[in-house]
C-alpha cells in the first residue's frame, strides 16, 4: 500500500486494511516518516515502512511501474494506491467501516502530554487552524489563530495549539485583536510535538478539539475522540470526504455566511456549552 496522499487521507483511509487483508494477501504499508510510529500497529497490516522526504521527492517525478526501483519496496507483487481503496471498496460510500478507535498509538514521552495533563484549566481545548499551505483548497479550508477568539467565552477554558509549520497564519502567544483590548490566551505545543503519535497522546489528554479540514481532525475522530470541524461554505465546498458521517465523534460546522470564520466559530463556542459533558466540567 502506498501513501500518495496528505496525512488526513491516510489517516481516513487506513480503515478499509482490514477488508483488504481478508482477501488473503500480505499487505505493507509504506507511510510517510511523521506517521510511521502512529500506524505501527494497523489492523490489516503485515509490516509498516516508512521513507525520507528526500525519497519520496524521486518517486513523484516517476510513474508507479518504477516506485520498486525508486524506493527500494520489499518483495511485492502489486503496489496499491492507499487513497483508491475507497473507490474499490466503496465506491458509492454506503459502507463506510465505522469501527473506532482503529488506529492504536505507541506511548509517548513528549513534554507536550505533561503540560497539558498538569494544567488546572476546567476545560482543555484543542485548536489547529490551518492545513498543509500547498493543498489547492488551502485558501478556503484554512483561517487565522485570532479566528479562534469565541472559544474564549466558555468558563474556565484554556486553548493548547497543535498547529504544526511556520506559515504567515501561525499567531503566538498573546495578540490583542480588537479594540477593547481581546486577546487570544493559547498555549502552543508544536514545538514539543515529534510527530502524529505525539499528537495523539496530547489529544488524549484534551476535552475536546476545534479544527479546520486538516489531518488533526482525522486523527482525533480515527482515536474516537471529541472533535468539532469548522468547515467553509457547504453550498460551494464539494469535498466529498465531508458529504458523509465518517467519524462517530466528529461533529461538522458549515459556514453560512461564506469566508465568516468568526460567526462559524461562535456557533460551535455555543455547541461546546451546550454539551453535557463540557457544561458539567464546567459547574464542577
């Protein structure tokens, strides 16, 4: 199996594996180095590899008849785009696999975990608030840090940023963003952050994830955990990944008013009081 793809495909994806492996063959999974330790114990899989970004950059320039050459595979008789098993074994999606967790993370070590789990906040809360800045929809699914200020309004909350990269949109610390003085309070792991097992072990440790469409979002709903997905305009984003219920945890907020990231944001502030669990951490 080869992942082509971004690592929010590949975090969907893996859960057609175990219908591949029913049909008999022995299936390795080539995976891209930041989730290799995450996936290590894929159902379906018979053995995980992983290959340098200086690798794979060969194998883009050449067809898939070469991928053995180029990346040096064990012994193979087929070599299978990851991101196509939708399309063989569901391809109308009225199957979707729905069993969760289905990705199972190695423990972690990271500072990141220790910090979130020590701090006294009422309510942790994730946020990530942009995607890989090359995907072609980058303009529409990703927004700025300050776009998060809503979640400031739930009692006892504190924001931890797994946002990843240095990109333009990355805000740090505290900014004041309006007049009277409203700032953003967030606590910026990436730093601490390895890779997607690191992730994984900070999202344990959360109440809850607030998330553009980007990979954070499919690892927290593959863990089963509280996620909710600020998504753009639902009349113009045609993204099919989001036309179906893929994760039982995840919950999808579509943009009314189109580019409105800080009414999108309110709406899920109030879902978030409004959730049993997170209104009751908050009385505690």
């Amino acid at each position: 199996m080869f992942n082509e793809a971004g690592f929010g495909d590949m975090i969907q994806n893996i859960r057609y594996l175990p219908q591949l492996k029913a049909l008999g063959p022995k299936v390795i999974l080539d995976v891209k180095e930041e989730l290799y330790k995450l996936l290590l114990n894929t159902k379906g899989v018979d053995q995980v590899i992983k290959f340098t970004k200086e690798e794979r950059a060969n194998v883009f320039g050449s067809t898939f008849t070469n991928l053995g050459l180029k990346l040096d595979l064990p012994p193979h008789d087929y070599v299978v785009s990851l991101h196509s098993l939708v399309y063989y074994f569901d391809p109308n999606l009225e199957k979707i696999p729905l069993e969760f967790p289905y990705i199972f993370p190695q423990p972690s070590t990271s500072e990141a975990v220790k910090v979130v789990k020590e701090h006294k906040a009422k309510i942790k809360a994730g946020i990530t608030f942009c995607g890989n800045p090359n995907n072609d929809s980058d303009d529409h699914r990703s927004t700025y840090k300050r776009n998060f200020v809503p979640l400031m309004k739930i009692p006892g909350v504190q924001l931890f940023s797994l946002q990843k990269g240095k990109m333009e949109r990355d805000w740090n610390g505290k900014i004041n963003l309006l007049e009277g003085g409203e700032v953003l309070d967030s606590i910026d792991l990436a730093p601490m952050i390895k890779d997607f097992n690191d992730t994984a072990a900070v999202l344990q440790e959360l109440d809850a994830l607030v998330c553009v469409d980007t990979s954070v979002g499919h690892l927290a709903g593959a863990l089963d955990l509280p996620v909710w997905s600020a998504l753009p305009d639902g009349q113009k984003w045609g993204d099919f990944r989001w036309q179906k219920k893929w994760y039982n945890s995840q919950k999808l907020f579509f943009q009314t008013v189109p580019e409105d990231w800080i009414l999108l944001l309110e709406k899920i502030t109030q879902d978030l009081l409004d959730n049993p669990i997170i209104s009751a951490k908050i009385t505690t």
